[in-house]
C-alpha cells in the first residue's frame, strides 16, 4: 500500500491538479490508501465518509490549493 501512495504523491504536479480539479475522487482515494497504510481506523472510517459523500467542497479547494503550491494533500495521517 505504501508503494501504491508514494505512486499517487509521485505524479506530476500537472496531472495532479487535472485529477483534483476534473476528479476530486483522486484525493479521497489518496486519504483512504495513506490511512490504510498507517493502519489508522479512524482515517479508514472518515476517508471512507468522504468518498461516499462525494467529499466536501472546503477540502475540494485546500486540495487544489496543495497541489498547486506544490505540497501533499492534506490529512491527519
């Protein structure tokens, strides 16, 4: 699962920022996987919230502003 985050977090800052502006899904799938390899319950639960609800337009915009400051998108984990 690791490799798999390090993959997502490698991307190009470009095509990060296309996935979160035209799929804000790529974010929450980043969250639920650096969770799950943290092995945090309570990220698994509120990642898996996120991803249901379709996420939530505040983290949509710290998530664009992230990748275009060139940082990791944010969570507790």
């Amino acid at each position: 699962m690791k490799k798999l985050v390090a993959t997502l977090e490698g991307l190009p800052w470009i095509v990060q920022l296309i996935l979160v502006l035209l799929w804000g899904v790529y974010a929450n799938l980043l969250r639920l996987f650096r969770s799950i390899a943290a092995k945090n319950l309570l990220g698994i639960i509120l990642a898996a919230v996120l991803l249901v609800c379709g996420g939530f337009v505040v983290l949509w915009i710290i998530d664009i502003i992230c990748v275009l400051l060139g940082k990791k998108i944010w969570w507790f984990v």
